[in-house]
C-alpha cells in the first residue's frame, strides 16, 4: 500500500520496479475518486518505489516515495535449507552409528565369534554330520560342521545347520542331536561345571565322546577326560568363549544416543533457519506478499 497526504493541486503517481528488469509504470488506473491503482504481478525477489508528485498551489514541486523490498521466499529457502541440512546430519549421525556399532561388535568378536568344540584326549573335535547325528572327527577349521557359536549365556548353535546343541532327552546315555532354539528348553540348556566339564545345566549329564565304542557324541553322568572340552586352539573351556549379553545392549545404547543427537542437532538446524529468516526479514522491512502484489494509491481532495 502506497499512501500519501494531503494533495493541494496536481499529483501523479509512478511506481519504479526493480525487477529483472527496471522499468517505470506512471497513469494508474482509478478505481474511484479516492483510489488509483498499479496492478503488477512479479515473483520476489524485487524492489517497489512508490512516488507521488505534488505540485502546490504556489506551483511548486516535491517528491515523495516509499520503498518497499518482497522477498517472501526467502524464508522458505531457509526453511528448506534447514530441512536438508537436519536430513543430511541425521544420515551422517546414523551412518556414523552403525559403523561405530560394527567396530566396537568386530573388536569384541573373540567373545561371541565361532568355535571347535575340542576334545584333548581324543584329539578330536566336534562334528556335526547332520540334525540327528553328531559325531567327533579330526579337527578342521575350515569344516563349517564343526563350527558352533553361542548365541545366549546357555545355547550353543551350529552354524551349519542354525539349530541349537542339545540331547534327546534328560537322560543317561541319549545321543546329542541338534534341535531348533528354544530359551524354555532345558535339553539345549548348557554350563561349564569343575573347569572344563561341560553338560547340562542343573543336570549330572555331561557331553561325552568314546564310551563302549559309541561312534556318536553322547549325553553320559561320567566326568573323566572324555567329557571335558576345549576350546580348540587354546586352553580355554567352552565358556571362555561365551555369549557376552553387555555387547548388544551397548550396540543399542550406542543407536539411541547416536539417534538422539540426530533430533537435536537437527531441531537446532530448525530454529536457526527459523531465526535467521526473521532475522533477514526485519532487517529488510519485508512486507510479505505471496500473491500478485496491488499497489493503491489515495488521492484526497
């Protein structure tokens, strides 16, 4: 809106707009006898000059203007690029979390990684030939059948077959099978017992290799040497290589703080777009304007 005061004789009004290209519009069109109007239509950013011409009585001339500046979508520039910036720090943050997550799992992996169920006595470790027949046979880091992992405090997995270690029954002399993972199953429930003994936990019953010629692993309440197993490749019981519950729980609380700064950070990036496009907006005096902008003019008599 362009106003002026009181006119004694002759005005004319002119608007200056400072565009892509500058150009004058002079003679607006009345609507009225009070109102003259400059109707343009421009996309801000862009600079308005309002000036009306007064011309007194005594014939004399002077000039008055108003300026105006439309840069409406300066704040949703900033708004935008606020918003990109929070998108990009958060998946800088999360990347950065899991990569965190993966070093600190990789650098701890001696705990929870696989292992050969190893007996010394017989030289031999652990074989699994398939779900329901698990035998002992020549070391072999390379054989995957002999691979198993613990995958909570009392279950031990292969990792050839994904079932767990566990014995067909709760009973001397039953053969060790591989079963499917169950935390309610006392057959797939395991400890270490008197240094490297290794049976079922709560149970006098012990993994066992050899006995009466028996080619299969078997569930037996002798503790000699042929039920005590080794890590192979170290002095290690079965235990020493157990399931530590503290590494997930870290991957975790490392994924909320790593989350958590992601939100703050980008609420920060927020309000400052927020502040500086306020910031930018009273410094220029902006009147926001987002549609075709009319420009009135008052005539007065």
């Amino acid at each position: 809106m362009c106003s002026f005061g009181k006119r004694f004789t002759e005005s004319s009004f002119q608007l200056s707009v400072d565009y892509e290209q500058n150009y004058t519009l002079k003679n607006p069109a009345c609507i009225a006898h009070e109102v003259c109007v400059f109707n343009i239509t421009v996309r801000p950013p862009v600079s308005l000059i309002c000036i009306h011409e007064i011309i007194t009585f005594r014939n004399e001339s002077y000039l008055q203007s108003e300026t105006y500046v439309l840069d409406h979508y300066d704040g949703v520039s900033s708004s935008y690029t606020g918003f990109f910036s929070f998108i990009v720090v958060g998946v800088v943050i999360m990347t950065a979390a899991v990569i965190m997550t993966t070093i600190r799992s990789n650098a701890k992996d001696s705990d929870t990684s696989s292992f050969l169920i190893y007996n010394e006595d017989h030289n031999k470790c652990v074989y699994a030939v398939n779900a329901t027949v698990i035998q002992a046979a020549p070391c072999n880091v390379s054989s995957k059948a002999q691979h198993f992992r613990w995958i909570s405090s009392s279950q031990i997995i292969s990792l050839s077959f994904n079932l767990c270690l566990g014995s067909e029954k709760i009973k001397n002399w039953v053969k060790i099978i591989l079963l499917p993972c169950s935390d309610c199953s006392p057959a797939q429930t395991w400890e270490c017992k008197n240094g490297t003994l290794f049976g079922l936990k709560g149970h006098p019953l012990h993994l066992n290799y050899g006995n009466f010629g028996e080619p299969n692993v078997m569930l037996f309440f002798g503790t000699g040497v042929w039920s005590r197993w080794l890590i192979f490749g170290t002095k290690g019981n079965l235990c020493s290589c157990g399931y530590k519950v503290f590494d997930q729980e870290e991957g975790v609380s490392t994924f909320y703080i790593c989350f958590s700064s992601f939100v703050a950070v980008g609420l920060f990036i927020m309000t400052a777009a927020v502040i500086v496009t306020n910031i930018r907006s009273r410094t220029k005096g902006l009147p926001q304007k987002a549609y075709p902008i009319h420009f009135f003019s008052m005539r007065h008599y």
